[in-house]
C-alpha cells in the first residue's frame, strides 16, 4: 500500500470517488514534497503570491483574516485530508493567512503539478472540486452560525461538524475526537468572548451534553446535542461516492 492510499486527503476523497490505482498514483505525486511547519508561524500570508498549495497530513491550521486594527476573524479550522491555499493558487494572491495551531506535515502542491494532475486525471479533478465544494458549504455553515444561531447552538453546530470532519479522515467518532483548540481559538471563529465561550462550554457540559476539556471533546449525549445545534449533516455530503 502506497502512503497516498493511506493519507487522509485519500480517505476524504474517497467518500465522493472510488479512485483507480492511476487517480492514487497521482496523488502520490502530488504528496512527494513534504515539508514540516511550527506551530504559531504563518505558513501562508494574507495578500502573498505566487506560494504553493499544501495538503494537510498531521496537525491542525486555522485560516483567518487581519482587520486594520490588528484583530483577527478565524474562517476556518483545517484537520488532515485538507487541503490549504487551494483557492488562492488558482486566484494568484492569497486572501487570507494559514497559522499552525501545532506543529504539522504536510505536502507541498505546487500550481504546475495540480493543474498537471487535473489533466491526466479528470475524475480526481473532480474530486477535488468536490471537496472545494464541501468547504464552501461549511463557510456558509459558520456564516449562519455566527448570524443567526444564539451561542449554545452555534457551539454545539461547530463541535458536531469539527467531528463528522474528523471521522470521515478516520480521527474522531460519535464518543468524541482530540482538539487542540484553545478558547481563544473557538472565540475568533464564533464571533464570541472568550469568556463567554467558556460559559458555554460550561452550559454543554452541565447540561450533559458534550465536555471540551485537556484537549478532548467528549460527546455525553450526541442526539441531544444535535437537536440543540438543529445539526443536519447534508452539507458535509457524506451519504458515499458519486463517482464509482
């Protein structure tokens, strides 16, 4: 077995495309140049161009925006199988920046060898729009969250997704997952304090619901949690290949 077709980007694939051995091929390829990155320095800036794209192996990132007066709106977490800075290879100038929230592998893509890889392979191409698609639903996800949602619900939603993003890499189940996430984290991502995070978590926990403490989120009630997040997993699109 090829290390591609045991990397996360092939198991997340795999639940849009059943992959040829040609299509793994290529993503063997595409992993070839892995590199390392520490935790708390940018990987990719907000306004750089002409960087390469990443695809995630081990660790976590979060994506965020700076405002001019120095604060900053995380967009997204990134888990293992995803991929980083796709968007703003193919836009030129990336709109925003790419932090590790730990230390992280991943592999080097540059622009030529994924366009070279979506010509000889349309079906991974394919895929890979899928997986662009799927994230483009999430940011939609969290757009509503933090309009729309009170702040319990919001958290729950963000816990529930984070883990259904989990399994389908093999790294979480409906019992709970790792998360290195601080509340500072979860703050910049939900559009609250950090203290009100907190009482929330309190509020989850107390309420028998989930337990996000030491680095673990623990579902205790996954059905309630659920119905409190009004959580409909569609958007994740994880009902099994499209593509046979």
């Amino acid at each position: 077995m090829t290390s591609a077709e045991q990397s996360p980007l092939t198991r997340k694939l795999s639940a849009f495309v059943a992959l040829s051995e040609v299509e793994l091929a290529v993503l063997e390829r595409l992993h070839q140049r892995r590199r390392s990155f520490v935790a708390g320095r940018d990987m990719v800036h907000q306004g750089q161009s002409a960087q390469a794209a990443y695809i995630l192996s081990g660790g976590w990132v979060c994506s965020y925006k700076l405002q001019a007066d120095g604060t900053r709106q995380i967009v997204d977490f990134q888990v293992p199988g995803d991929f980083l800075g796709l968007r703003s290879v193919l836009l030129r100038t990336s709109d925003h920046s790419f932090e590790p929230i730990v230390n992280i592998e991943a592999a080097e893509v540059l622009k030529s060898d994924l366009l070279d890889a979506f010509v000889q392979t349309p079906r991974l191409a394919t895929a890979i729009l899928w997986a662009a698609s799927r994230d483009e639903a999430m940011v939609v996800e969290h757009l509503v969250g933090i309009g729309r949602r009170d702040a319990d619900a919001r958290m729950a939603h963000f816990l529930l997704e984070l883990g259904s993003r989990l399994a389908l890499v093999g790294i979480g189940t409906k019992d709970g997952y790792d998360c290195p996430l601080t509340q500072y984290h979860l703050a910049d991502a939900l559009g609250l304090s950090a203290i009100h995070v907190n009482r929330v978590l309190r509020l989850l926990r107390e309420s028998g619901l989930v337990t996000f403490r030491d680095g673990r989120v623990t579902f205790h009630d996954y059905d309630g949690l659920v119905d409190l997040a009004e959580f409909d997993a569609a958007y994740l699109d994880l009902t099994g290949p499209l593509l046979k």
